[in-house]
C-alpha cells in the first residue's frame, strides 16, 4: 500500500480532535445534568468513533 498522503494524515488528525471533543462534551454536560446535550455529544462521539474505524489503517500492519 501507499504511504497515507498529507491531507489523509490532517483529516484523520481532525478526526481525532472531533471524537476527544465530543467526549469530553458529552461527560460535562451529563456532569451538569444537561441529558439533552450530554446524549447529544455521545451519539456525535459514537458516530465520530465508528467513521474513523471504517477508514483504512493510516500504517499498515507487517504481518509476521
């Protein structure tokens, strides 16, 4: 396979940043007892988790 291209690398970057940002948004809102944007923030969390799966490995694994 090819070497993940620098604009691969940026998008699974922001991914990334999505998913962190949505969890912690999530915890703090159900901490406030705001259960609208708490479940909100976990569903954009879960959908933000099952995105970055379903994209191919940035490294490919060597196979012993």
């Amino acid at each position: 396979m090819s070497a993940p291209s620098r604009q691969e690398k940026l998008g699974r970057f922001l991914l990334r940043g999505l998913r962190i940002g949505a969890s912690t948004v999530a915890v703090l809102e159900l901490l406030r007892n705001d259960w609208t944007g708490g479940i909100s923030a976990a569903l954009a969390w879960v959908v933000f988790l099952l995105v970055e799966r379903r994209l191919t490995p940035a490294s490919p694994d060597s196979e012993d």
